[in-house]
C-alpha cells in the first residue's frame, strides 16, 4: 500500500506556450485543489524562475470558474521561462535555493508542463531532492506544439497547432488561387528539427484544398529541387502553393532562412536585417518565374489560436495533468505522463495514459519518421493522415461574448509561506 | 405596378476576397433559382472577365447542399479579376461584347459582388445597356474587408475580417507575454487608405487583451513619436504590442513599409528584396531597444479565415445578396444594396438595407472619422467600440467533418446558350 504524503503541491509551466497547455495546468490544479492529501496548490510565476524568486501564487484563491476558462485559454496562464539548470555537481545554488522554498512551503509535489527541456529540469530536480533526502514526488506533463517529445505517441498542444495549419491551408488555398493571374504562395510553418507541424498542411493537401509540396527538415533542402518542383507545378496549373518547415537546411546543415542573409542589409546600429524563411524564398522564387509571390509566416498565431483547438487535444491535455495528479498521491514519482494509442473494435481511436523515465525522455527529439515522406521529398504519405486525423478531431467548446473570446484572467493572489 | 422583366442572369465577384463573399453570392444565387422571373442562373468565372471569355457556369446545374456550403466557404467560388473596363465612349469594344453575351444567354439581370471598383464595373455597364436600349437590371452587392465604401454603415466582409484581428490580437496578447523578458511586437494589419481593419485591434485592446498603441493612415505616421511611444510603454512594462495599418505614411505621403527600401538588398535578377511593414518597423525598433522585437503580418489569414467568421456577417452578406435579386425583379436597377444602422427599443443593433445610386458610390472611399482616433493619434476611442462591436457577435454555424472545414465543391457546368 502506498503511503500517503501530505503536503503543498507546485505547478509549472515552462518554454514556448500553446493553446492548450492551461488546459494541462487547470488537469494539475483542479485535481489537486480537490486532493486530500494535498494541502495547497501553488503556481509557480514563470516556470521554474517563479521558485527561485519565491514568487509563488495560491491557486486555492481563484474563482473556480476563471480557473475552468483556463481549459480554452492559450499560453501559460502562470508564465513561462527557458531557464535551464545547470548539473548540480557543478553548481547546486539552484538547487538548495529550490530546496528552501520547497521546505518553505512544504511542498511535497511538483509538477512541470512543457517540453524537452522541462522535463531534463524535472529530472534534475528529482535526481536532487533524491540526494539530500527530500520526500517529493515528482512530475512531468508534456506540451509542444513540435510533437518531438520522445516515447509518445503525440504531444498535448501539437494536434491543436496542426489543426490551425490544416485549416488555415485550407482557407488560404480557396484564396490564393481566386485570381486567373499566376501566383505562387510560401507558407512558413515552425519546427526546427522535427516536421511534425508542417506535415499537419498535407491534412489540408488530402481534402484537395492544401499545398502542392511540402518540404520537412528530417530531409536536406535541395533549392534547384525546390525551384525544378514550383516551376513544373507553375507551369501545370498557373498557380502553386508550399509548405515549408522554418528549420529546412541544406545537405551542409545551413538553414536556408540564412541564405538571404549575406545580402541583408545592415540598419544604422549594425544590426542585420534578416526576413524570415518565407520571405527569402519567396524572394528567391520571385527572382526565377515572372509571377506573384507571396511569402506567409504562420508565426505565434499556430500556437495561440486557441479558437480553433482540437477539442480531442484540449481534453487529453487536461487528462495528462489530471492523471499527473492522480499517479503523484497513489506514490508515483520521477515520471513524464505519456500517451499510447490504440483502437476500439469499431476502430475508433483511443487515447491511452502511459509513464516514462524522465531520463528518458529528457533531451530526446523524435521525429517524423522518414518513410512518412514521399520518395521525392516534398510530401507526405497516407501514414501521416491515419496518423494526425483522429488528433485535430472535435471543435472547442468555449466561452464567446459578444464575438470574442472569454479567458481565465486569475487573480494571482501571491501565496504565504 | 412593375412590369415583369423575363430572363437570365449573371452573377459575378470581383476585387480581393473576403470570408463571406460567398454568403453574398449565395444569397443572390438561390434567391434567383427560385425566382419565376429569371430563366437561368449563371456564374461568371473570374468576375467581368468570364463574361467577356463567354465561360458562364450554370448554378442550376449545381447540387443544392453544395451551393448552401457556400455560406462558410471564404474566397470567391466563382473566381475573382481585378480588371478595369475602359470607359466606353474612349473604347467600346468590352461593352460591345459584353452586350453580345447578355443577348447570347438572354441575360436580363447583372449582379456584381465588389468593392470601389466593381461598383465603377457596374456604373459603366448600365449606362451602357441603356444608352444601347438592351433591358437589363444591374445591381452591386458590395464586399470589402476594408469598410471603405460610401454610403454605407459598414460593408459585408468587414465584421468578420474585424473579428479574426481581435481575436488574434488577444491570442497574441497572451503569448507574446509569456516570458519575464522585454518584448515589442508589431502586427500588420491591412489597408491601405482606411484604417477600419486595423482599428479592430482596439475591440481586443477593449478586452484588457490587446495593442498597447494603434496607428492608422487616416493620421501622418510620426516616426519619433511612435519610437517614444513604445520605448515609453516598454519602459513601464516590459511589453509593448502594436497594430499598424499596411498604409501608414509619414506626412509627406511616403509609406512607412518603404522605410527599409533604400537599403534593401537585390537579388541577383535585379529585383529587390523588400520585407513588410512589420519586418521594417520591428527592425528599427529593434536598432533602438536592445530586446526581441517580433513583427507579425496578418497576410491573406485576415480575409479568409471563415472559421472564426461572425456570424452576424455571414447573414447580412446573404442578406446583401438576396436582397440585390429581390429589388431587381421589382423593377430597381443602378443600385447598390447597403445597410442602414438602427437600434430597436431594447437597444439592440438592428441592420436595414437601403439602396445606393451606383454613380453616387463608385470610386469614393470612406475613412474612420478622425474623431474616434484619440488626440495622440496611436489608440481609437469608444464610439468605435460602440460602431464595430454589434458587427461581430455569433458564432459561424458551419459544417465540420473531422476536424477540418467542409468547403463548397462546385461542379462549374459551362452553360449553353
């Protein structure tokens, strides 16, 4: 029988937000606000940053109903941070610093929501508190709109990013081609070393209404390929559209957003001015046929449009950080949460929770499987699709007024040690 | 009583796109199929231009669902042109031909989908057919993103256009603070001579969830002024966010987005390399606070994300369409449809549409009134609120299938004359 640990908990959230990583954090919260064993629930401001400056605040405060808007609110309602902790037999100024405001408040859980990095930081942290003899159980909740975390079958916040690119393929296809004038259309997608977002655009390319190629970084970027495949498609149809990952690199590994770069212009302090990937290929294209142009950054808008979530994403992202909860008082510690699929009789996706090592899975990537891509490098196969259609599934149940989103807005009460 | 007028007709769209064009040109086609009056329904491709090429589409011929679909499907089913007719006492050829395809199909009704311009495209067809005596009634269905048009409250395609950049502009309130590190973001909204889109950011900024600072071209943009208002916001926060209008100018009438030119690199074809106003403008903020500055560009996503359409809109733009065929079968021509802004007892927005002389609306372009921008000239004041918040309430009740739009497929049976 496992034996109950008493004590206040922490959450928090760490690296680049999504749209559904509140919804990770309100699973944490509201299960851990309703846990006996836990006696307080704290946010931490700014990930792990808000421990080491004490500034902590009492999620027992809010409104129940603010902290439930938290499931379709995006961004990290609690702030973020990329610190990263140095190994503490280097230096363990961090680490004792965590240790005092852990036996401050007694915390006795932890839990941290984000991606790679977060989940080395939770690590070290539990390898820590392991060392000095500490009681605290701790755990890691995924987020990443990237979907490169190892072990997993996909991340909380990738499906929802995926169906903002899917959609918005969609969208601007009906409108790139709406003249009977030439054009070609760049759209630039993030993902540095893992295509999984980009590839969401071939969701859009299998309804009929999405990009003619799509290039991954999980392949060297070849520009006379590149150009060969937008002037035969040019030529075809007198319009083509492409996707392409922000992290596509030469065979050299030279991001082909810095091939503009030697030509940039320089501003009156120094400062290079560089465009993004889209614009430098866009400019490269523009260069080569006689045609219109134009070049679209995605941007933050992939991942904070939280109006058009996946409400499959948003419900298992709340599931993680309930489930986080749920294993941390039954004795679990030093674990990400997980996802492993299966299907139903009927075939019907299903969403199962599963738990890895945090050494594990700290500073992996996983990456779209090559044989997902196309011979010719510039697509995606129907693996893919079996793959992300059940994920970006079920529209989000929100809260509108008079037109515009209603979210959480927390009252941040700082807690007392 | 009016005399029945028995025959074809033609409907067009023209300019750039909008999210809800097509609710326009739905409510003109359905409202035409079931009219005992009008003989047959054809869509031209491409706008004026399908009728000058003789490619005519039937709408009969389409599968009635399908052509319901069209109420969510952004873009302009029928293709659009930017094509400008000459006047026809300089060069008649277009209208000659134009006359002969009306009395090929027997075309007796011309709706035309547009803006400034299409209305222009209108004007000059109907003094033609009537200085030729060729029966026909012509009416404008107006659209624009941009507000722009004379007369009117406010244009179909505005409101949901306006609604995407609120809506965005909040998403990217929340992200763009995330971290505890200094940020300035500017986001790119278009318009190039009205500032009605960009002033939309205002009803996030309402939200407690928007820009901090807001320009429009109805202003000189004051390039000092505007480095001293964001180094004085981000002095006092961290944070600064800003929404830009595509046509801002100094006072000498130069355009901001040119700023960078001078200095653009050239490629090797001889084609400079120009990013966007939101590229130019981030990186001279950037050569003057040393933080990250972001610029982000709105793009097509502003005009066709139909998925966060307003509702509202969506019917007004029927409305709009319907209405054209209504009038025209009773006898109106060499009018455009537009709203009237009412307020019933409970105070609530009540839209009525009245009619327009197309000479009267054709070519004039309607700005914000310089007093809802506030004296500093960077934010709006609330009777912009008051105008822009009715417009886009309701949510798009559209199709959905597995997670990803059901856009209208038309089959485009060339017709028969």
């Amino acid at each position: 029988m496992t034996e109950i640990l008493k004590g206040a908990c922490i959450i928090g959230q760490s690296g680049g937000p999504t749209s559904v990583i509140n919804a990770s954090a309100y699973g944490v919260i509201r299960t851990a606000l309703d846990c006996p064993e836990i006696t307080a629930v704290y946010g931490a401001a700014h990930g792990i940053k808000g421990v080491l400056d004490d500034v902590l605040y009492d999620m027992g405060k809010e409104d129940p109903e603010e902290l439930r808007l938290l499931l379709n609110t995006p961004s990290s309602a609690l702030g973020s941070c990329r610190y990263k902790l140095k190994d503490s037999d280097e230096d363990d100024t961090d680490y004792k610093r965590i240790l005092e405001i852990f036996k401050k408040y007694n915390v006795r859980y932890f839990f941290y929501n984000g991606g790679n990095d977060s989940m080395d930081t939770c690590n070290k942290i539990s390898k820590y508190m392991q060392k000095v003899g500490y009681e605290c159980r701790i755990m890691g909740v995924p987020k990443t709109i990237d979907n490169d975390l190892f072990g997993t079958d996909h991340c909380p916040g990738y499906a929802s990013a995926a169906k903002f690119v899917a959609t918005t393929c969609m969208e601007i296809y009906l409108d790139a081609r709406v003249y009977d004038t030439g054009m070609v259309t760049i759209m630039e997608v993030m993902g540095r070393h893992a295509g999984w977002l980009t590839a969401a655009a071939h969701l859009a390319a299998a309804e009929g209404m999405g990009p003619d190629l799509i290039y991954l970084p999980e392949r060297d970027f070849d520009m006379d390929q590149f150009l060969a495949d937008v002037k035969r498609i040019y030529a075809e149809n007198g319009k083509c559209i492409v996707a392409v990952s922000e992290g596509i690199h030469d065979k050299s590994g030279k991001l082909i957003a810095e091939y503009g770069a030697e030509n940039a212009p320089v501003d009156a302090f120094g400062h290079k001015q560089l465009g993004g990937l889209a614009a430098t290929l866009a400019n490269i294209v523009k260069g080569q046929l006689n045609c219109k142009v134009r070049g679209i950054e995605f941007s933050l808008m992939q991942r904070c449009a939280a109006h058009i979530a996946s409400q499959t994403d948003i419900m298992e992202s709340y599931r993680a950080g309930r489930s986080a909860v749920e294993f941390a008082v039954n004795g679990v510690t030093d674990k990400m949460v997980a996802f492993e699929r299966s299907y139903d009789e009927a075939g019907n996706y299903v969403c199962n929770i599963k738990l890895l090592d945090l050494t594990e899975v700290a500073n992996t990537e996983k990456k779209v499987p090559l044989e997902w891509i196309n011979e010719a490098g510039n697509g995606l196969t129907d693996d893919f699709l079996a793959y992300a259609r059940p994920l970006i599934a079920g529209e989000p149940d929100r809260k509108v007024v008079d037109g515009l989103p209603r979210f959480a807005k927390l009252k941040k009460v700082r807690a007392e040690g």
